[in-house]
C-alpha cells in the first residue's frame, strides 16, 4: 500500500526551494515561530509542514488535490487525529522492538522481526477498522484511495492469516529444519520447515534423535546450521517489517502537514483571527487581492489578535511601499510573504480572503544587523546576497525586498535598488519592495505595471497599520518617533 494524501499517484515531487532561498525565507518570515506554534512540540508535524513550505506546488491540479484532501480533514479532524495517532501508537511500537534490525545475530533478526509484525499487525488492523468507520463522509481522491486500499487489502481473514503464521513462526519449541550431503559431504540446502500439527507423527518418532549439552563445542556448529535454514525466511520477514515501517512512516509525514493546517487554524480561531483556503491562479496572472491579512509570526508572538489588511491589484509587477517609520511595512512583507508560501503548499492563509498567482521560488532580501562576524561592510553584504539571488532567479519568481541598500548614502542606495529592480521586473519577477529611498521610490512614478502602497499615518502621527495606495511622501515622519521616546 502507498500514501497519497499529499499528491496523487504517480504525480511527480516537487522541486525545493534553493538553500539559499530556504534559510532567508525561514529567517526573515519568521517560519521558526510558526512552525514551533502549530507543530504543538510534535516534530513529525513540525517537518511535515516545514517540508511542504519548502517545496512550492507549481502545478494548479496537484494543488486542487491537496485542497481537496484539506477539505476533507477540516470536515472531519476528529477521524485524522485518530489516524495520527495509530501512526505515533505504530511508531512506539516500533521504538520499542527497534533492536533487532542492528542485531549481529541471525536468530535475534529473526525473532524480532517477528515480533515487529505482531505488534505492527494489531495496530493495522486498528487503521483498517477506522477507516471502515470513516469512509462514507470523505469525499477526496486522497482518502478515499487511501481507506478503499485498507479495507480491500487488510480483511479480518488476512489478518488472522498473518498472525497465525507469525504465531507458529515464532514457536519456540526449536526449528525442523531439512538438508542433504553435497558432493563433499556438506550440508546443503538447507530449508526451515513447519511442523506438522498432528497428534502422532510416526516419521519423527522413529528418527534418531540426539541431546547437546549446553558445553558441548557441537552446538556452535549446530547453531550456524540452523541460521542457513532461517536465513531466507529471516530475510523475508526483515524486509516485510521495513516495508510495512516506512507506510506508517510516509502515513505519519502525510497526515502530519493536515495535523499542522489543522492546529493552526484552531489556533487562530482561538485568538479571532480569520483563516481561509486560498484562490490560486495561473503563473501568467498578474492580479491580486486579499482582506484581513496578517503576519501570523505576530499573533504568536503578541498572543492576542491583531489587525489585518484589505487590497485589490491587477496588472502589477512592482509593488513599492514607503510610509512612516513603525507603520507596519516590514510586517505586512512578512504576513504576504507566508501567505504566498502556505497558499502555494496547500495551507489554510491567514487572511479572510486571499487570491494570488502561482509563482516559481520565493526570494527574500531583508536588511541585517550588523555584526562581529561581518567580513565586509553592510553594503558588501547587501550586494553579495543580492548577487546570489540574481544568479538563481527566474522569470516567474517573486522577491521580497525589505529596506535594501540602505546601508549606504540616498544617492547611491537609490540608484543600485533602482537598477536592480528595474532589472527584474523587465525579467517578469515580481517584486515587493519597503524602502524609504525617496530618490528610489519615486524613481518609478507614472508606470502602469507599478503599484504604490504606503503606511497609514492619522494626523496625530498614530498608526494603524494598515497598508494603503499611496504614493511616497518625502518623510518618514521620524520626529513622531523622537516624540514618543523622549516624551517631547
């Protein structure tokens, strides 16, 4: 049996993110503090999810799939929580019987492994039970295929089949084992035998039998003899336990990226935030929109609700955000940064509404603090970064810009994150850009496939944090901020 709750059969794997791409993404979107919240400690469902992030759907169907498995889960979370947990009571088991597959000993593997399967067979047969139970109310091809497979392939009859001849596999009455003289009177061919279950057996009565001592030296030998008998039966049972090991594993892995949608939504719900199933449409569409947006990082990291976001865009390319300093521009890059991730992988979004275009891999460029392990200046670093994603993006992908090049003076920032992002936009990248380089930002005035977007100040200087249309102002209103510190 195979596992299909993440992509259909034969639906080829998507591709990871670069490593490059990967680390910025996890530090700058603050996936760390997601990933901790709705993993819940478990570490199956922690890399499950951190898996799936990493690995961006590109294909529309493959993404419909997951939805559709996610539907499933959402109607029915009591029934995927008890699959889980078979899959951490299969795993325990498997803890607790682990020993004999790095056993030197033959017969050690041997009954071991038999005593994997008993333990695993109980809890199989547990799965098949639950998904009897469950079948008629899912409706996706992901479970469906899943429970018509365990209850097709795991009746009662086979299952008291198997046990039963795992029962007298493990008979601990000794081995029948047969061989014959080869043509330099050696044992060969040896074979393990069952034994019959008859009351008189008048061939083995009449047989010669002899009694070792537990000194005697031929009991070494008769012990090698008898792991050439179980060797091939060893081996068969060695590699059903594995086989039988890695579909509970791949079921856990699965069912742990619907566990972590599942806990996060449960857990925004708690804290009256809204959560929603994404629209994604195709690479060549260019046409955004979202309501109540917000960075999820936040709300775990504030545990209270926090405000969101309402926009509408088509036929944009660059998106430029400047506004007053603290007005939530870094915040709102996070918050659409992992709503485009956690849309692309089949995730809940943390937004009432969100509708975005399928993209290639995602690129962040956020500004550093500086340090003592620096080799270089801040620009350095700033450019060289820059210089690493240059060389792996594509048309199609889409970058994150976060106050870059401010490391240096206005003129110069200015025009290195103009000729950048003039670049690649002319490549079909999209581009969310937060800067306060007036020279930069205004550089793009008057285009029709930029977008401009700006924080809300109210006439008092407080701030909302909602992210509005706007053009840039030629202030980031830093004297609201000395105000505010120094009390003046």
């Amino acid at each position: 049996m195979k596992v299909h709750l993440m992509l259909p059969e034969d639906a080829p794997k998507p591709a990871n993110l670069l490593v490059l791409a990967r680390d910025a993404l996890k530090a700058d979107l603050e996936l760390n503090v997601i990933l901790d919240n709705i993993s819940k400690g478990d570490k199956f469902i922690r890399n499950s999810c951190l898996s799936a992030l990493m690995a961006p759907l590109q294909d529309l169907k493959l993404l419909e799939y997951r939805h559709a498995v996610l539907a499933d889960a959402m109607a029915h979370p009591d029934v995927v929580r008890a699959l889980y947990d078979l899959c951490l009571e299969a795993e325990k088991r498997r803890k607790a019987t682990v020993h004999w597959m790095t056993n030197y000993y033959l017969s050690s593997t041997y009954s071991g492994a038999i005593e994997y399967l008993i333990n695993f067979t109980e809890t199989l047969q547990k799965l098949r039970q639950q998904a009897e139970a469950s079948q008629s109310g899912f409706r996706s091809t992901g479970f469906t295929d899943l429970f018509n497979a365990l209850r097709e392939e795991l009746p009662d009859s086979y299952l008291d089949k198997v046990k039963s001849q795992l029962t007298e596999l493990s008979n601990q009455d000794g081995y029948l084992v047969s061989a014959r003289l080869g043509g330099h009177l050696q044992g060969v061919d040896y074979v393990l035998h069952r034994r019959e279950k008859k009351l008189l057996n008048l061939d083995f009565m009449k047989a010669q039998t002899y009694k070792l001592t537990d000194k005697d030296m031929a009991a070494e030998d008769i012990s090698a003899r008898q792991d050439r008998a179980i060797n091939n039966v060893a081996n068969a049972l060695a590699q059903s336990a594995e086989h039988l090991s890695s579909f509970f594993d791949a079921l856990r892995t699965e069912l742990g990226f619907y566990m972590g949608c599942l806990n996060f939504m449960e857990l925004m719900k708690g804290y009256g935030m809204p959560t929603c199933i994404p629209t994604v449409t195709e690479k060549d569409v260019d046409s955004r929109s979202w309501t109540e947006m917000y960075d999820i990082a936040l709300v775990f990291t504030k545990k209270s609700a926090v405000g969101g976001n309402v926009f509408r865009s088509e036929h944009k390319m660059l998106y430029l955000i400047t506004g007053a300093n603290q007005g939530g521009k870094s915040t709102f890059l996070r918050s659409l940064g992992q709503a485009q991730l956690m849309a692309q992988c089949g995730m809940p979004v943390a937004a009432k509404e969100f509708s975005a275009p399928m993209r290639g891999s995602l690129y962040t460029h956020f500004k550093k603090e500086e340090d003592r392990y620096m080799k270089s200046g801040k620009l350095d670093e700033e450019l060289e970064r820059m210089s690493r994603i240059a060389g792996s993006i594509r048309p199609g992908d889409m970058l994150f810009l976060n106050e870059a090049f401010a490391a240096t003076n206005e003129r110069e920032g200015s025009e290195i994150a103009r000729q950048v992002t003039e670049a690649l936009i002319q490549n079909k990248v999209e581009v969310f850009s937060v800067s306060h380089l007036h020279a930069y930002a205004t550089a793009f005035k008057g285009r029709e496939e930029v977008q401009y977007l700006r924080a809300e100040r109210l006439d008092d200087g407080r701030r909302t944090f909602h992210i509005l249309p706007g053009e840039p102002l030629e202030t980031a209103f830093g004297e609201d901020l000395y105000k505010k510190i120094f009390n003046k």
